[in-house]
C-alpha cells in the first residue's frame, strides 16, 4: 500500500502542476486582455472629449449664424464670385477693343 501511495501522489500533484501552469497561461491572457480595453477605452475617453469640444463649438457657431443662414452666405459669395469672373472678362474684352480701335484709328 505504500507503493500505491506515493505513485498516485506523484500523479496527482503533476495533474495539480499541470492545472496551475494553465491557469497561470489564462490568468496572464486576461491580464493582456485587460491591457488592450485599459488602451481602448482610454482612446475612447479621448474620442468623447474631443467630441465634446465638436459639440460646444457647433453650439457657440449656431448661436451666430443657423446652417441655413450660412449655406444662403455661402450662396451669396458663389454668386458674387461668378459676377466678379463676368466683369473682369466683360472689362478685359472692353479694354481689348478699344485697343484695336485705337489701333486702327492711329494708322488710317
């Protein structure tokens, strides 16, 4: 019976060592596991703060102007644009022909 004993011992506590050292491996896995979420939600944290910032900036921009007040500017300016284009072409072809009719009168 002692031999018994000792062999089944011997068994048991390798079984034992066996569970440990997985338990040991999970136990290490959880802990980078539980790094990566530590990062993310620190990322995340992040994210929120900054949208935050997004969110009173747009809130102090429609205390001055509403969106629909700013696409009508912003459709002002195209239309000024586009007339600034046309007058600077129309001034151009002006100065153009009173150019060669200058030319012309100088030399008949």
């Amino acid at each position: 019976m002692s031999d018994e004993n000792p062999n089944g011992w011997n068994e048991y506590s390798k079984l034992v060592l066996k569970e440990l050292e997985t338990l040991a491996s999970n136990i290490d896995g959880l802990q980078v596991e539980i790094h990566a979420l530590r990062t993310e939600i620190t990322k995340l944290q992040s994210n929120e703060s900054k949208i935050d910032e997004i969110k009173d900036w747009k809130d102090k921009v429609n205390e001055v102007s509403s969106p629909t007040q700013m696409k009508e500017y912003i459709d002002k300016v195209d239309d000024l644009n586009a007339f600034k284009i046309k007058a600077i072409g129309g001034f151009a072809s002006v100065q153009f022909i009173i150019v060669i009719v200058g030319f012309f009168l100088k030399f008949t």
